[in-house]
C-alpha cells in the first residue's frame, strides 16, 4: 500500500462531476472527476445538542508532474456551517502524523495560520448544498504531487444550527493541461479579523479591518464571507494601502449561514493593496453567547458562544505568501 492509501483509507472514500445526489443514508455523493481527484470524508452522526469540528488529512496523489486544477465541485450533508480545504504548512497541535482529529486541536485557528486555503464552501441547506466553480480561463490552481492538505468541516445541532442527520463532504479537483495556465495560478486570502466582541443588547456594532497582500498588482475572481447567528452585514472592498484609501464594495452578505460565493468577478488590486472587510453584529438583549465572558461573543470557533468576521478571497497571479490571520 502507498502512503497515499495507507493515510487517508480510513477517511477517504472513492464514491463517484454531475449534480450532489443523496444516498438512501441521506449522504452525499459525487462522480469522480474524469480527470483529477476526489477527497472525501467518511459519514458522523452529529446527535441533539452536538457541535464538532473536524479535521480530515489527505495527500494529493503521486505522480512525476504538478496537478493543474481549473473546476472545483464541493458538496456536504445538509445542515453543516462550514467546510474548508487548506495547505499543510507550518505543524503546530495539529499534526497529520496523527490522523484525524475530532474537535480538540481542530478548533484551535492558531493551528493553521500560515495554512493557505484552497477552497470553501458554506452552502449546506436543503438543495443548495453543492459549490461547482469553473476558474476563469487562463488560470488555474497547482498541487504538487503528495502535498498535504486538510479538509476541516463543521457541524452544529444545538440551538443556532440544526444538522438534520449526519455529517459529510466530499471535492472534486477537475484537472487540466498545464498549456491551458497562461494567466496565472490561482491565489488565495484567508483573513480574520479577531478583535471582535459582541454583547447582548448591541445593534449595529461594526468591526473592520484591513489587509495588504498584494506585492504586485492582483485581480480577485471570487469572494465569501463567513460570520455565526449574531452576523448581520458581511462587506469586503479592495484597498489601496499607499493612499490609504477603501474602494467600492464588491462583495456583501445578509445571511449568516448561507453566505453567497461570489464567482468569477474581476476586482483590479494595486501593488501594495489589499482588502478591508466589514462585520456588523446585533444580540438581543436577553440572548446570552457565553456565560464566561458576560454573555458576550468573542472570537472563536464555537458557534453557539464565539464570534467569526472571516474573508475568503481568492485572486490570480498568485503570490508567495498570504498571511492575514
């Protein structure tokens, strides 16, 4: 058995790109791509008044050459509040060498913070389960042969969620021919704004900040923004560090747990620029998020008691290093 197999055959699962269908189980399931790969995580239950977050390791499979990938088709179960894919980097609690990881480490955000995205997905209710985005001509995302990455998804059915059955995700990387790459590879941002706090009573309590990545002028071609019940605006514009100046708002979200992903948009970022991003929270005065800090919601992964004001941004050519944690 290869490393391949051997580290991921207990999470990983070869089911069959055509639409999400349901198995009898009420799962998920995906045709594998033609050309490319499939990660998948195995089936949980997530029972009355659970919350977990898992953290699923995989290798991209083994070859001589580079993986060129210009479709990504991501699906999960109904009811869950994320599922991201990223680049294993610096290991710090949360080691592959392990295994999977159920909650513990895999709440922890400083465990992955220099861990480049690869991909999102939040859409999780009933027929909107299903990201299938096809990157603009020209550009494509790169994976060597044997990089790790993570697949992390979360599941809450407790009081601000409600996961119906059972948890699952499942991605397609469609591959294409590395002369079809003449604008650049596919970058990406992900950013937390984690000075946040929300207390009951409050209306309108903004938070915004800022990030400069772009060493060289960049395009971003897609946008997701990703905060819990207590969100109520989600806006990110372009910013241009040198003149300190916030442009027009090119991506805004009213819905805390079906955000949209914008796609294939075409934003132009100056040299030294970047993005701001914008969080606006309500709490009704007599909601309490977590007893230990005045009932207050403050950074952290736990949705039922902590707070998110996370960008996901994704742009070509793509640079060495983002980091905006």
């Amino acid at each position: 058995m290869n490393k391949f197999c051997a580290l991921l055959m207990a999470p990983l699962t070869f089911a069959a790109c055509g639409p999400a269908m349901m198995m009898p189980s009420g799962d998920v399931t995906l045709e594998k791509p033609a050309v490319g790969f499939q990660l998948s995580t195995n089936a949980f239950e997530v029972g009355p008044g659970v919350e977990t977050q898992r953290c699923f390791f995989f290798e991209v499979p083994a070859g001589a050459d580079p993986i060129y990938v210009n479709r990504i088709v991501a699906t999960q179960n109904t009811g869950s509040h994320h599922f991201n894919v990223f680049r294993i980097k610096t290991i710090k609690g949360l080691d592959p060498a392990n295994g999977d990881v159920s909650d513990g480490e895999c709440f922890k955000s400083p465990n992955w913070s220099d861990w480049p995205l690869v991909t999102n997905l939040q859409n999780s209710n009933p027929g909107f389960n299903k990201n299938d985005w096809t990157l603009p001509e020209g550009v494509a995302h790169k994976f060597m042969p044997g990089e790790k990455l993570m697949l992390q998804i979360h599941y809450v059915n407790a009081t601000t969620q409600k996961t119906p059955g059972r948890g699952k995700g499942i991605i397609n990387f469609h591959q294409v021919d590395k002369a079809t790459v003449t604008k650049g590879e596919l970058g990406t941002v992900f950013a937390t704004n984690q000075a946040i706090k929300v207390c009951p009573g409050e209306k309108d309590r903004m938070f915004e900040t800022s990030c400069s990545f772009a060493k060289t002028p960049v395009t971003i071609v897609g946008a997701n923004g990703h905060f819990h019940s207590r969100g109520t605006k989600f806006e990110i514009a372009p910013y241009d560090k040198a003149n300190d100046k916030v442009g027009e708002v090119f991506y805004t979200s009213t819905n805390w747990d079906d955000p949209p992903f914008q796609q294939n948009i075409s934003i132009p970022v100056s040299a030294s620029g970047g993005i701001d991003w914008r969080c606006t929270f309500a709490m009704a005065a007599d909601q309490c998020a977590d007893p230990a800090n005045a009932c207050c919601a403050s950074f952290g992964g736990k949705v039922e008691i902590n707070e998110h004001c996370n960008a996901f941004v994704y742009y070509y050519p793509k640079l060495d290093s983002v980091t905006c944690f």
